[in-house]
C-alpha cells in the first residue's frame, strides 16, 4: 500500500515525518538568532542580561522565549493558524516553539517549569473561533516536556475588545480584571503560552494574577514576539 508523504507548509517538500509539518531546513530559517533581551524580548545589545527598560521597570514575569519576530513566513503560519481555521498547524508551530525553549534552556540556563498555561479566550469568542490557539499549542508542549498543563486553569470573564486593535494604554485598561484563576498555583513555575506578544499587556496581566494567587516564577513563551 502506497502511502503520500507529508508536505513542508512552507517549501512543500516531502517530510521525513509528516506529523513535523514543517521541514528542517525551513525550521533553521524561521528561528531568529539570540538578540533580544532576555526578559522581555525586546531587541537589546547583550542577549544575556536584562536591557535597560528592564532594568527600570522590569515585566512581571522573569523570562522571555520567542521564536521569531512577526515577520514573514512565520507571520502567514500563524496567521493562517488562528483564522483560517487551519488548527493542523498547531503541531508544527509548537514544535518550532519547543525548539526554541530547548535552545534557551542550553544557552540562557533558563530555569525548568512546573506546568504550562495557555491564554484563555472568552467563550463567544471561542466559539466563533471554534478553538483557542494557545490551548492547542500547550497540549503537546505539555507532553513533549512532561509537565502538567491544567487547560481550564485561567478564565476570561469578560469579553473585552479585539487586542490588535488597541494601542498600548487602551489594552492595559481592556484587560483588567478579565481573568480569574480556577487552579491552585502555590509555588509552581509556570510558563504562560501565547502565539503573539506585542506589547505583552496580556501575558502582564496573566503574570500578575499568577503571582499574587502564589505562584513561585512565570515566563513567557511565544512564537513570536514584536512590537
């Protein structure tokens, strides 16, 4: 019986493992080299010390990985990902991801975590969508690292305005008091998971909830982290 090998979403070459997605060498291309700071991802000069901004007014969370900017041809996966219905790209972006998380833990010692959480979206929302982005990210990662992924652990309980659309003050006041936590957090390192960080108000407000409800540490891990 003949079987059709799987297609790399970018190049289109056949794949030694479908379930991949995406093939090596385009892999390689999509990853940015390390240049940006460690905690907030924001382009700086040395990728291993917090930049200046951070330095002043540090994030609430203690480390950022991304794959990549917002850039081409990453940017058309993830585009395609959330609203083109196109949810098999989910595991070839969280493998990139993966990557990614691997590669800082070599060279930034970055701290292992004890379960991951994804970005909630409000159940209208979810529903038109017909799935969140971020959970389908976090159920593999959660495997792939053999650490607990409680999915229903944050709640949005409001249904606030469309991030993109917002400038950075509106989207601090869009989202407060939009979550509520539904999981005991006490002491864990936990890892927030999000496709896109702009100007990361809501991984900030997701922090912060964590860490006053008694979690130990949180980062951030996204695929692509921009402006």
């Amino acid at each position: 019986m003949l079987t059709v090998p799987g297609l790399c979403w970018l190049c289109r070459m056949p794949l030694a493992l479908s379930r991949w997605g995406i093939c090596s060498v385009c892999t390689r291309a999509l990853t940015r080299p390390a240049c940006g700071c460690p905690q907030c991802g924001l382009p700086a000069t040395n990728p291993n010390i917090p930049c200046g901004r951070c330095l002043q007014k540090p994030p609430p969370w203690s480390a950022l990985v991304a794959v990549a900017d917002y850039v081409p041809p990453l940017s058309g996966l993830i585009h395609q990902f959330k609203f083109s219905r196109q949810s098999t790209l989910a595991i070839p972006l969280a493998r990139v991801l993966l990557l990614a998380i691997l590669q800082a833990r070599r060279t930034r010692t970055l701290p292992g975590i004890d379960c991951i959480v994804n970005v909630p979206l409000h159940a209208r929302r979810h529903w038109r969508r017909g799935y969140n982005q971020s959970d389908l990210l976090c159920r593999p990662l959660a495997h792939w690292l053999g650490c607990r992924y409680p999915a229903s652990a944050l709640k949005r309980v409001h249904a606030t305005a469309i991030q993109h659309r917002l400038n950075a003050r509106l989207r601090k006041k869009n989202l407060k008091n939009a979550f509520r936590l539904e999981f005991a957090v006490k002491g864990l390192h936990i890892a927030i998971v999000d496709d896109v960080v702009t100007t990361g108000s809501t991984v900030a407000e997701l922090s912060r909830l964590l860490l006053r409800s008694g979690a130990a540490s949180v980062q951030v891990w996204c695929l692509c982290r921009t402006l």
